[in-house]
C-alpha cells in the first residue's frame, strides 16, 4: 500500500479507503429462488462476491453432460436491475447463455435430456448496473477515481462508476433433480480495466465471463 499511496493525499487516500467498502448492490438471499431456503451465508474468502451459497459432497468427475436451462430474468421485488431497460436486461441474458455454455463445454457436454450422468444447470440474472460512458473511463485516470480504483483493483473490489452483475447459479443432478450446489454472486471487471468501460454492458460482461470460469472451475 505504501508505494502506491506515495504522493496522495492522506484525506484523499482515507476516502478512497472508505469508498472501496461502499460498492452497494450486493447480491441478496433472493427470496424467488427454488433455493433460497438452502442458501447459508458464505464464510469463505469470496464471501464478499458469493455472500450465501449451499453445497454437498459431489464427485464432479462423474458427471459428463449438462442440461443448461434458459437463462431467467428474476423479477422479484428484490431484484437489483435499477433503471436498466428491458432490452439491455434480455441482451444481459442472451450473452449469460452463450458464456456458460461455451465455457462448460471442454468439460461437460451440453445435452437436452436427462441421463445419469448430467447435471441440470439453472442460471438467474437477479440483478446489473451498466458502465455511464465516458465517465466511467476518465475516473479511471482522474484525482478522485484513479487513487479509488487503484486501490480497489489491488483488493479485488468493483471500480468507481463500473457495471456489474449479479446472478445465481443452482445446480441440481438431472435425474433425481436433487440440488447439488447453490450461490448467489457478484462479478464485475478489475477496477484498473480500461477497455470494460467502453460501451455500456460491456462491464456487466466481462463480469459473465468471470462467472462462467468461476462455475467451470467449481464443476472440475
């Protein structure tokens, strides 16, 4: 921190501090999930992305197919699309499908029928904020956004002004349509990164991106 610090201001630097734990719309227990009431707060170290997930004792190994449902658009009362209009949210979940599958697909085939060894993927997009143009670049370089973001970037934590995503992922066997891993999360670009600020969903994206590598790694 101290060679990074070097040259702001104290007063500066404090606020930025603060800032960075103030991103707001983190994902919620969202009470329309089929598993909200498996869902328990998440003590991990990515419990500030995935605040409440669920999860059993899974061979992932022994499954080789996925049945990936279409994407839904939740439209609880707790829901975190802001002022997003309805074709940015249907382009949010269009890409969200595109993603999983494609990332998945090294691992798992992506099937349309139940078999033993599938797994049945259900994909929620609970919430967004898109990137304002222009400002959304330019507080990555200016006296208040440059000094913020740098230390968000080195915490892991969302940029000023950034796009993000929230979603949940549950995951059933497709037989027995038993639940076999639940979480809601957050994902957003690195707080540094200067080409997600150029359209507007294009940090919301990115932020699917990440997700999509995240459930890939899980199912391993």
């Amino acid at each position: 921190m101290k060679t990074i610090s070097r040259g702001i201001p104290p007063t500066l630097l404090l606020l930025t501090v603060f800032l960075a734990g103030c991103s707001g719309s983190d994902p919620v227990r969202y009470a329309g999930l089929q598993s909200t009431a498996q869902l328990q707060p998440n003590t991990g170290d990515n419990a500030s992305r995935i605040p409440y997930r669920y999860s059993k004792p899974v061979d992932w190994q022994k499954y080789h197919s996925v049945i990936i449902e279409p994407v839904s658009l939740y439209n609880g009362s707790d829901s975190q699309f802001d002022d997003m209009s309805s074709s940015d949210k249907q382009a949010l979940a269009s890409y969200m499908q595109q993603k999983f599958r494609e990332t998945l697909q090294p691992r798992l085939r992506v099937e349309s029928t139940p078999a033993a060894d599938t797994l049945r993927l259900k994909l929620t997009l609970t919430g967004a904020g898109t990137t304002p143009q222009v400002v959304g670049t330019v507080t990555k370089f200016d006296l208040a956004g440059g000094p913020y973001n740098i230390v968000q970037s080195i915490r892991g934590g969302q940029g000023m002004m950034s796009g993000y995503v929230n979603y949940a992922v549950e995951v059933y066997d497709a037989t027995s349509n038993q639940l076999l891993l639940a979480y809601v999360a957050k994902q957003y670009p690195n707080a540094m990164n200067v080409s997600a600020t150029i359209g507007s969903l294009s940090a919301a994206e990115v932020g699917i991106d990440k997700g999509a590598e995240e459930l890939a790694e899980m199912l391993k």
